[in-house]
C-alpha cells in the first residue's frame, strides 16, 4: 500500500513576515549594542582631540546610559500611543542621525549632546523592536524568533573592542559612529518595506507620575554604577545615590499598583516564567556581561598581551555562541527550560571560575577551550532566558513585559560590569597591589552570583514554557502511538 502520508511542516519554523521582522529587529540591535561597547577604545583618542582627559570623555558613555535608562520604561506607552512602525522607524532615524552628529562633534559639550539623542533613539529602538517580534511570532515560533534578537547582546560586546582598535589603527574615531549611518539607512529602508503601518493606536491617558518614578529610580541607579566603575570605592555620593534609588523605587512600586492607568503592569510578575527569566534570571546575567569587561583586561593588564591578541582570544568566546546557535532549540525541545537552565547554568558558573584560574603560562589551546566552553554556555542560557521570559506573557501585557524586561535587562548589564569592578579593585585593594590572583577573585564571585540563580530554577515547574521550548509537543507526539 502506498503511503500517502503528507509531510508536516514543523510548527517552529521561522520564515516570511515573523523572521523578516526578527531580522529587522536583529540588525537594529546590533547596531544599537555595538555603538555601546565600541566607544570605550577610542576613548583616550577622542580625549586628545577635545583637548580634556579620557575620564572627561567618559561623560559621552554615561550621558547615552543615563538617557536610556530614562526614556525605556516609557517605551511601551509610546508604541501603544503612536504604533510600533511609526516608533520604531523613527528611533532608526533618530539614532542614525545621532551617530552622524557624534562622528562629527569637534567640542565635548556637542559630543554629549549627541550621546544623549542617541539614547532617545535607542530607548525606542530596543524594546519597541522587541514587541515587533513578539507579535509577529506564533508561540511555535518564538523561541527561534528571539534566539534574533539575542545574538547582539551577545556578540556586539566581544567585536566592539577589537572592531574600535581596527578602525583607530587605519582610520580616525568619527568613523566608530559613522559606521552606524549606513547600516540606519539600510534599516531604516527595510523597516518602512517589511514592516505592515499600524492598524490603530490606543489614546491611553499618559502616567506622568509613574514615569517621574521610573526615570528617576532608573536614573539614580544607573548613575551610581557608573560612578561605581569609575571610582571602584563606594562613597557618600553612592550612599546618598543608593538611598534615592530604594526610596524612589519603592514609591513607583507603591503608585503602580494603585494607579489606574500605570506606565506598565506590575501582574507579569504573577508569572512564573517572567518572574524567574527577570529575577534570578538577572543574577546569571550580571555574571556573563562581566566576560567582556573581565577578560580583555586580564589578558591586556594580568598576561602582558597587546589588544590585537587579546581580541584574537577573546574571539573564542564568539565562537562558543556561534556553535551553540544550532544547537539551542533541539536542546530545549528534549529537555525543556528547567533542565536546561538548571544544567547549562551550572557548567556555565565552573567555565567561569576556570577563567579566573587561567594565567600568562596556560597553554593556548586550553585557555580558547575555557573560552569556548564559557560562550557555549552563555549563549545557551541567555537564549532560554530570554525566551521563557515572554513564554506565557497574555497579548495585553506584552507591552509591559517587553518594557520591564528591556529595562531590567540594561541595569543587570551595568551592574555585572560594576560588581566584577567592584570585586577586582577590592581584592587589589587588600592585597596592596594588583595580579591575576585579583581576577581570579573577580570571576569566583561573578561564578557565584550566576550559581544564586540555579534554586529558583529548580523551583519552576517542569513543564514551565513548555508549549514555547517545544518540549510539550515533543511529549505529546511521544504519548501519541505510531499508527500502522
């Protein structure tokens, strides 16, 4: 008898409008992401040529910073009020402009005020492309859709260093921000093609003081972990910053859950998978975003390396995401989130505590293994997280789980870099002086901050995400006998 089976496409594959718009979005962050970790190596360049010091330059970083984490909590109410297509062209337009404004910027003082146009535009951009994907995607189809969106977050730190040491070895600074004209241009086209106009707007009453709380708790806090980085000593500037950001959190806490019309909805929280991908979730993303900040220094400062090398091992890194990528979706859709997070998250704690043990005489192609170890790992943890996040999230609380995330996800970014700065200079700080042993204390305490999140795994239920991570579909065909 023949057989007259038909082939079934797999649910989960990703392709017309939701992967047109996962790239989009993809493209945008990475633009976005990379902007922010490529400027730190032209800094004392860029200081020559203002005629100030390379701290003084630093103002450029916290100004763009500042401005996000100012501007992102309102992101959603924005894209709810004008439309995501309107929103998010225009944050290209905004942000692409801003670059050109940098890259042409002869005196500090319009160099910042660049810096802060260009967080205005990347406020908008980051989020509301994140929403975009979201409603573009089945829950089949969600897992690989941010698996997208994952990949600048997790490759633009590792090439903005040594992608800024290239262009200042051939060219001048400008060209760190003019980079990103071409790239805008190009997104901005492809957004005004791919992306359908808005259907309706929703004319929501705007939380005026909502957003006063939320920009000012975001502000206060990402201004002391900047003043962290740069000082490595708590002060009583800290301790005052500190205060105001508990005392102004703890008020936008209060007026969110009495408002009527709140800048976002505190009820995702009720949910399991949000809750534990934006908790716990963060502890383990503080302890990866150190990497890049970590390893460069130990391999330029501890090992005696130019940058060139050091970015040459760094690449390592890159290569563990790269190789995980295929490797993500078939893992999750055997074992589910819990396992994975549980088992991933704890091998990705003992690569780290390796890299603390790695020094000057480690032969090279264990410290690249290390290396690649640590960015399969973090790949592979930071795609499941980010996907469980939004796993269960209802349509009406996209906008405010998209918002919240995004928001969570910048202050955990910052603060992973100010707490392994913290760890590093304390422990040189006792010791009288600094060596590798202050790295290796820097990496345990980051390995231990990414173990923290493990109990909080193991307490999900195990079936949590299941119908995103495809496990539930594999367990029902599994339950399903083959018919004869």
């Amino acid at each position: 008898m023949a057989n007259t089976s038909k082939r079934v496409e797999d649910p989960s594959t990703l392709r017309g409008h939701a992967l047109a718009v996962a790239l989009l979005a993809a493209g945008a962050l990475f633009m976005e992401n990379l902007d922010a970790t490529i400027i730190a190596t032209g800094l004392p360049t860029m200081a020559r040529d203002f005629g100030t010091s390379a701290i003084a330059v630093n103002v450029g970083i916290t100004a763009y910073l500042l401005t996000l984490a100012i501007f992102i909590p309102v992101s959603g109410w924005v894209a709810t009020r004008f439309g995501e297509r309107r929103v998010f062209t225009s944050a290209i337009l905004i942000f692409t402009c801003a670059s050109a404004l940098c890259g042409l910027s002869h005196t500090l003082p319009l160099f910042t005020a660049s810096r802060v146009l260009q967080g205005i535009g990347g406020s908008m951009m980051v989020p509301v492309g994140r929403l975009m994907v979201l409603r573009a995607s089945t829950k089949a189809q969600l897992m690989k859709a941010i698996a997208y969106t994952i990949w600048p977050a997790l490759v633009a730190p590792i090439l903005g260093p040594p992608l800024g040491g290239w262009i200042l070895s051939f060219t001048t600074w400008p060209w760190m921000f003019l980079l990103n004209v071409p790239i805008g241009v190009v997104l901005f086209a492809l957004a005004l093609k791919l992306v359908p106009k808005d259907r309706e707007t929703v004319r929501e009453s705007f939380d005026l003081p909502g957003f006063l709380l939320a920009g000012s708790a975001s502000f206060c806090l990402m201004y002391l972990l900047e003043s962290l980085e740069v000082q490595h000593a708590p002060g009583m500037q800290a301790a005052v910053l500190l205060v105001l950001t508990i005392v102004l959190s703890g008020a936008l806490v209060w007026w969110l859950r009495r408002a009527e019309k709140p800048l976002f909805s505190l009820e995702v929280f009720r949910i399991e998978t949000f809750r534990v991908s934006n908790g716990a979730g963060s502890l383990f993303r503080m302890a990866v975003f150190s990497v890049p900040f970590l390893l460069p220094l130990l391999f330029q400062e501890a090992f005696g390396l130019n940058p060139l090398e050091s970015g040459s091992l760094t690449m390592a890194v890159f290569a563990g995401n790269l190789a995980m990528k295929p490797l993500t979706g078939p893992l999750l859709r055997r074992y589910g989130f819990r396992t994975v997070l549980l088992w991933n998250g704890t091998l990705t704690a003992v690569a780290l505590v390796a890299c603390g043990w790695l020094h000057a005489n480690t032969p090279k192609v264990i410290t690249l293994l290390v290396l690649f170890a640590g960015g399969l790992g973090r790949s592979m943890e930071l795609t499941a997280l980010t996907t469980m996040g939004f796993a269960d999230l209802p349509e009406k609380l996209k906008n405010s789980g998209t918002t919240l995330a995004t928001t969570i996800n910048q202050m955990t970014t910052s603060l992973g870099v100010a707490v392994s700065a913290l760890a590093l200079h304390g422990s040189a700080l006792m010791r009288g002086g600094a060596s590798a042993f202050d790295f290796r204390v820097a990496f345990c305490v980051m390995a231990g901050l990414a173990a923290l999140s493990l109990p909080s795994y193991w307490t999900m239920h195990p079936a949590a995400g299941a119908a995103v991570s495809g496990n539930l579909i594999r367990q029902e065909r599994e339950a399903t006998p083959a018919e004869g």
